[in-house]
C-alpha cells in the first residue's frame, strides 16, 4: 500500500491505473477510521481493483466555533486498517497541498438537499464538503466513490453535486455500522465520557421508538416525532440539535408518511454533537 | 462530424475515444462562430486527436438585463465552420439538458482573478461560466480546453478555477484574431450599426495608444490610463464600462509596470458592450 502526501503523486498513479484500464474507488475519510470506515474500504475493494483513501480534515467543513483543532487523529492505526481493509494508496495532504495561497474556487450548493438539518445549523459546513469531495473526485478521477449512510444528509448533497455537474463517478451510499448497543460509530464518539457513551443510546433508542411507531402503521408524523423526540429528552445529558422527517432524496421535510421517510437526527451529548438517522419507510 | 442533443451521447463518444487512447481537446462556444472561434478549432486539431465543440448560450452567464434572448444564433453556419476547422464532434444541448429541474450546485469564485472588470460589471458572470466549463469538462474530460484571449479575465478565472479544484485538463490560451481594421472579432459585433462599427475602432486604437507610450519607456499607469481613455472618448458612441491596467494571471490592478501588465477595457457602443484587451509588457 502506497502513502501519498502530494497530489502530483496521487495523480499520476491514478492516470496509470487508467492506462492500464483498472477500475478504482475512492472512500474520502477525515481519518480516526473504525469499522465503519472499514466497511467502505472493504466495500471499495471489492467492487474496484484499486482503492484510494483519503485522510484529510477538511478546515473546509468546519466552523470557526467547531471541533477542527480537536479532532481525533491517528495516521498510524489508520494506514493500518487501510491496508488490512484492502487499500491500494492512502492520500494524507496537508492543508496547505488541497488549499494553497490564493485559492478562492468553491463548489457551492443554493438550494435542494443542503438547506435545513446540517447545512442550517453548520453554515458553510457543505460547501467545505462538496469542494473538497470535487477537488479529490478530480485527483483520482474514480470510477465509484463511497460514503456512509451516517452521513445522510451528505450523501443526499453529494449525489445532487455530482448529477449536477455532470461528474462521471457512480456514488455509493453504504450502510451504518453500530456498535453492539446500537450507537453509530463516529470519530466523534472518542469524545464522549463514560457517562454521556452510556447516555447516547438514546439517539438510537429514539429513532427505533419511531420505526416501531410506523411499522404499527396509525402514526402520523407528528406522532412519531414526539415519541423520538421524548426518548432522546428522557436523557437528561442529550439536547436535540435538530429532528426531522425528510425525503432522504432531497432532505426536505415530508407532510406524511406516504412516500419514502428517513428519520434524521443531530443531538449534543455534552458539548458532543452526534449524529445519527434511520429509513423509517423505502 | 457528430452532431448531439444529448449528455450521455458525448460522454460515451468520450469514453470510448479514452479507451482507444486518442487526445481530445474541448473548444467551449456559444455559437454564432467567427474566424476567433476557427482559430481555436483549428489549434485543438492540430494538438488532439478529436475535437469536441460544444456551441450552448449559457443562461446562466447572462445577468436579467443582457442580451440572453437576443444573443444571436446560426446552428446551420456554425456546423459547417466546426466541420471545416477540424471538430469531431458538436455538443448543441437544451438549456434544460445543462439544466434539469431541481439544479442547484455551481462553481463560484469568491475572490482572486474574479473580482473586478466584468465581474463587477456583470454580477453573477462568473458563476455562470465557471459552473458550465466545470459541467463541460466533467463531460467531455478532455486532455486540452481552449479559450480566446479576448476574455482575458474568463481565461485568467477559468486557469485558476481549474488549478483550485485539481481539474485535470490543460487549459491553453489562444491570441485574439482581428478584423483587418484592428478591432476584435466577436459574436456581438453583429449588433452593431454601420456608424458603431466604424466607431468601434477606437477601442483597439486606445489599447494601441497606450501600448505606445509603455514601448516609448518613460510613462507610468496613469498616463497610459488617460491615453488609452482619451482615445476611446474622443468617439462620441463610446463609453466606456471599465479601463484598467491589470496583472494578466489574477487580473488586479498593478501599482506601476514593472511587471506583466495588460490592458483591458469594455466598452458600450450605443447598447452594445464590447470588451478588448492587450498584453503592454509580458
């Protein structure tokens, strides 16, 4: 497995893959991998016979009061769970590489799935995403890129960008992976104490009291959001950030529960804003 | 020669020139073509194995006040000068294939080679053409993209649009073809009544002047500023829009010349705008 700090480097591998007519995925990471990262390696590595990984945390998609400078890093155990996931080459720029001085072009996103969610309560955060996703579907020129489904929100974000601009890369969405309990693994949850860990299972908790709600089949929307949201507020550490029932298409808010409906989720635990979200109708 | 309607007809004619391993060069237009866009089939041809052509009056370019509905329009001639300078291939799509309903992603620049000249002229320009060549290029994925040097500063943002988000294409400037008399062939040239036209001339001969007193040695930016302006408003249809001495590769203003320094101006002849430009030291 090759380590690539440059984008000159990463490119011309990447251009002789394609000489040699090999198929490539990519998984864009901002590191602190766990099984869920690995999952889409894995995923890469079977569908493609390369994969490139990327380590970056994107300043990008951070705001000026978020967890940029404290956000977990650990480059050895990560190239580690990239090789053993079956990765080719991990691409680990520096800030400066990606946005050197004078840089000032952005992909940006007016309408559609950004609004609401996490692009209202995260300005800026998913034109950091969609510049920095475009900038290395470019390098790497990937025929599938993989995102988790976490992420949900973003995923919806990234497949509208890429219909959008007309980029050639197929987008696959793959499926959350969750601890035993059931919490989502996130970088993020490293910053939990013992006590709020134990409390964060009411995110989930909460989404399912939900499904249960929809799967009975007399609830109406408002119905299964206050039975999430009474769950999450039985914690008394957990304050929601947002809740909501959206198309996982276009991320707007559904009148009902005729048509596709994902549940959708942020929540501080703390100062710990998790994230999480369940299909509650396909 | 091809002639498409459609995205998924070119990006297959692309992709199966990638896999033959031919070059391809892209030439952006929109259309009414002239011996300035001939020049750049011509060179595209000469350097790549196939030419695509794409001819597309990009609504999204054009401000509510311009010239979108008038701007003018001649599919018969213009297949017939692609064929005839080289192109493999003409890419003629509906605004709604460029378009589609629920579009909302763009390529903006938020500073740098943007600012200024038709950018503060024309609010939201370069937004438009920056999300089309980005839509064109993911498209086509050419090897090489040509552009005029008449729009010194399309050139200059789309450089360093390509260079910020590690679009892999070359992105070559061609020199601007005149009109015997000197002044600079463009589409709009066409609006011009017999009496603006003979007008008109005052925009080359001021670039002229000014390249005279920079040459001559001992002038400094505002002399060849009131030279060059001089020049243009001694011609009662001429006004002028914007005058500048700027640095040719991020288009602000210089403070002396001492360095790369061009020339470039718009200026409205009756309610036509016409911009031009020159390279006074390279």
């Amino acid at each position: 497995m090759q380590i690539c700090q440059h984008i000159e480097d990463v490119r011309q591998q990447g251009a002789a893959w394609q000489r040699e007519g090999l198929s490539v995925g990519l998984v864009p990471t901002m590191g602190y991998l766990h099984r869920g990262h690995a999952s889409l390696i894995e995923a890469a590595a079977r569908e493609n016979a390369r994969v490139v990984v990327s380590i970056f945390v994107n300043p990008l998609q951070f705001g000026p009061t978020e967890d940029l400078a404290s956000y977990p890093r650990d480059l050895g155990r990560d190239t580690e769970l990239c090789e053993q996931s079956g990765a080719s080459l991990v691409f680990n720029p520096s800030p400066e590489e990606l946005y050197p001085p004078g840089f000032c072009s952005y992909v940006i996103m007016e309408a559609g799935p950004s609004l609401g969610l996490c692009g209202a309560s995260r300005p800026g955060h998913f034109r950091g995403v969609c510049t920095v996703v475009a900038k290395l579907l470019h390098l790497v020129q990937p025929h599938r890129a993989y995102f988790g489904q976490k992420d949900a929100q973003q995923l919806a974000v990234i497949r509208r960008m890429v219909l959008d601009l007309n980029l050639p890369t197929a987008i696959i969405g793959c499926p959350i992976v969750r601890e035993a309990d059931g919490l989502a693994l996130s970088s993020r949850n490293t910053y939990l104490s013992p006590e709020e860990r134990r409390a964060a299972l009411c995110l989930y908790e909460g989404l399912l009291a939900g499904n249960n709600l929809v799967k009975a089949g007399d609830a109406d929307t408002e119905v299964v959001l206050r039975a999430v949201r009474e769950r999450i507020e039985a914690e008394p550490l957990a304050r929601i950030d947002y809740l909501a029932l959206v198309d996982p298409l276009d991320m707007r808010p559904v009148p009902d529960l005729s048509g596709p409906t994902l549940c959708a989720a942020a929540v501080y635990m703390g100062t710990t804003r998790l994230i999480d979200n369940l299909l509650l109708k396909d």
